[in-house]
C-alpha cells in the first residue's frame, strides 16, 4: 500500500507542476494560439495549425516560471535594495554600536562613526591609516586587505591609552569592485579581563589550598619517623593538623558559596526581610565571639520598620560577616557599633546599616582592594583569626544580587566603618 503511494507521488507532483506552469504561462499559450488562428485564416493547412499548437503546449508546459512565494520574494528584495540604496555609509557605520572606520584603497579615512572618535579620538576624511595606528599588528592588517587582496582579515590590538583596551579587529572589502573597506573592532576587554580573574582565582584556590595539604603531609611524615613514640609532640602536631583540616573545610565551603551565588547571581530575590530582626539575630549569635575577644556590641538604630526585598539567609550571611571580621579586627577598639538609618533629607532614596570598630583602621590604598578573592590587608592576621580570604567577596555578591552595594570609610587608628546601602523599593 505504501509503495503504491510512494510510486505514484512522484507522477501526481510532475501533473502538479506541468498544471502550475499551464496557469502561470497562460498568457503566452493564449498568444500562441492566436498567432496560430491568424495562420490558419490565412490559408495554412490544419497540420500545419496543429504542430504549431502542440509545439506551444509543450512549451508552455516545459518553461520555467517563478512561484507566487518566489515573485514576492524577490519583490521585497528589491525594496530591500532600494531602500539601503538611499543610505549612506555614514548611516550605516553610525548605526553600528561598536567602534568602525571606512577607508578606501589608497588607506585612507573614508568615515568613522562616533564609537570610533571616542575611542581612538579624532579622524578626518583622508588619514591615512597607516599613521594612525602604528602598531605592528594593524600595519599588518591593513596591509593584507589592502594588497593582498584578502576577503577577510583578523587581529588583536592593544589600545593602551587613555585606558587599556583590547579589541578584536576584522578588516574586510565592503562588496565588490567598491574600492572601500572597513575596520570594525570588538572590544575584549571585560572577557579579557574575566579570564584573568578566572585564572588569578584558580592558582590562588590552588595555593591556599596546597599550603594546608603540605603542612598536614609534613606532620603525617614526622609522626611516622621521629616523632613516632613521642606522646607530647603528637598531640601538639595532631591539633595543628586538624586546624588545617578545618581551616581547608571553611575554604571549601566558601568557594561553594561563591559559586552558587555566581550561578544565581541575574536572579533578584523578591521577599520582604525585616533589617532590624536579622541584625539582632547576628548581634546574639557573635555575643560570644565578642566576649571572648573583650568586645562590646552596641546598637543605634532609628525608629521604624526597615524592610527590603532580599534572601534572609544570604542577608544574615553578610552582617555576620561584617560583624565577625569587625569583632576580630577591631578587637583593640574594645567595641563596635551597629546602626540602621533610613533616608535622609536632602540624601539618597536608601536604608543604610552600618557596622565601625574602633581598632587599627585600614589604609587607603587597601580599601579598594578589599573586597577581592584572596586578598588580604594583613596574611598573618587573617590566618590567625581563621580567615580564608573570601568573606568579603561573598559580601559583594550577595549584595550585587539584592541591588545593594557595600561602602568603606577608614583611617589609621580610628577604625573602620563597612556600610551596605539598600535602595528604597
């Protein structure tokens, strides 16, 4: 059943065709077949009338002939065409976000759309190319599509000043036989800048990483050989080893932390969270921390209710981790002050808290840097206070999810003031 149909299709698409192409060719078959009525009256024998129409019936059947979908296809080409035949390359290049240059064979400036000033400054009509940008990878690349008559050609170019930026460039002839071409950049700079933190963030998990492994190996050694029948000294090192145990625990789970927060960072999270009740909630919790560090917590916070769309896990997150690092830190300021404050007049449309100790201060040219992965003010006293160098970079994320930001405010001696700014909703 299913061959007979399959045979036959073949034969019922050929009579479709030879239908369509009798609708579409009508006109000619109707033109013919008056021609050969003319002959006819004009004294020609019947055969000869009846080759000649079935010569135009196998013509008109055998002709190729556009489809309907084809003849508006190409009408709207050619609307196409004409429409972009109206604009010109300065209106094409300014529609292009990323910076481009038209230049002509002789290399020079055709036209630069307002990406390209701003980014390499100004270029008039006629500049040539060449003088502007002198680096040897652009020599060469305009170089090659200019002479070599290549189609396409790409390149990576450093524009170091005002500020580094990395572009991928492709230069290519605009058509053909228009005697123009065109350099068009994309700018790498953020990807560039992603991969090296990426990479920076790999050999730094790997070194925090391997110091612990290699000191724990070190131990395992010793109380296999000398210290083997010694009682106390394999006490002292099986404490240090499960310190470093831990301490590659807390490591472990922080680089979770970040990572989770990374894959969930578009999501905005759209509970309402009460600020006043998770910050009591983190000031109990530390009270014994505080203690042991001779550190009094103190409140100031203003009247009313202080709502905010966030993650109440991921917000007590953050304030345990600015509180903790201000009990551990600020523990020769012997207290630390916690506060919330709503909008003030005449300030920014937000909700403040702010957490200050009163110990050393941070200097100003760490302050920038703080909030990075791995980076510490001082290594010694964050390995001895148990830290693994990330708090504060989970604080920036979780923040950057919730449409917050952290501020710093510090000086040497007189402590430092860390203050997360929640826009009103």
């Amino acid at each position: 059943m299913n061959d007979d149909a399959s045979s036959k299709s073949p034969v019922r698409s050929a009579l479709r065709t030879v239908a369509l192409r009798f609708g579409q060719n009508r006109w000619m078959l109707a033109a013919g077949v008056v021609c050969v009525l003319a002959i006819r009256a004009w004294g020609s024998t019947d055969n000869a009338v009846l080759i000649a129409i079935a010569v135009l019936f196998l013509v008109a059947a055998a002709a190729p002939s556009r489809t309907p979908r084809e003849r508006r296809a190409e009408q709207a080409a050619a609307a196409t065409a004409d429409a972009m035949g109206g604009l010109s390359s300065e209106q094409l290049a300014a529609a292009v976000a990323d910076p481009l240059i038209v230049f002509d064979g002789a290399g020079g400036v055709v036209h630069a759309n307002e990406a390209a000033v701003a980014a390499f400054g100004e270029m008039r009509p006629g500049m040539s190319l060449l003088l502007k940008f002198r680096a040897p990878e652009m020599q060469d690349l305009i170089q090659s599509v200019l002479f070599s008559h290549a189609s396409v050609r790409i390149a990576d170019y450093v524009e170091r000043v005002p500020i580094e930026h990395v572009y991928r460039v492709t230069a290519s002839a605009v058509g053909r036989g228009t005697g123009l071409y065109v350099l068009a950049f994309k700018d790498q700079s953020e990807a560039r800048r992603i991969d090296r933190m990426r990479a920076d963030f790999i050999a730094n998990a790997s070194h925090e990483l391997r110091t612990p492994l290699a000191s724990i190996a070190g131990f395992v050694e010793t109380l296999r050989g000398p210290a083997r029948d010694d009682a106390q000294a394999r006490d002292h090192f099986l404490q240090i080893m499960q310190n470093q145990t831990a301490r590659m625990a807390r490591l472990i789970d922080d680089l979770l932390s970040l990572s989770r927060l990374e894959m969930k960072s578009h999501i905005k999270p759209g509970v309402k969270v009460e600020l006043r009740g998770v910050l009591e909630n983190v000031m109990d919790s530390l009270r014994p921390l505080a203690s042991d560090s001779g550190i009094v917590i103190e409140r100031d916070f203003a009247d009313g209710a202080f709502e905010v769309s966030g993650d109440r896990d991921e917000l007590f997150q953050v304030f345990e981790n600015l509180l903790e690092n201000a009990c551990k830190y600020g523990q020769s300021g012997g207290r630390v002050l916690v506060s919330i404050a709503g909008p003030q007049p005449g300030g920014e449309p937000e909700t403040t808290v702010t957490i200050r100790d009163f110990g050393p201060g941070i200097a100003e040219e760490h302050i920038p840097r703080v909030t990075e992965r791995f980076y510490r003010v001082d290594a010694e006293a964050s390995r001895a206070h148990k830290g693994t160098g990330l708090g504060l970079s989970i604080v920036k994320h979780i923040l950057t999810r919730h449409n917050a930001r952290l501020s710093i405010k510090s000086k040497l001696g007189e402590g430092a003031a860390f203050t997360v700014h929640f826009p009103v909703d």
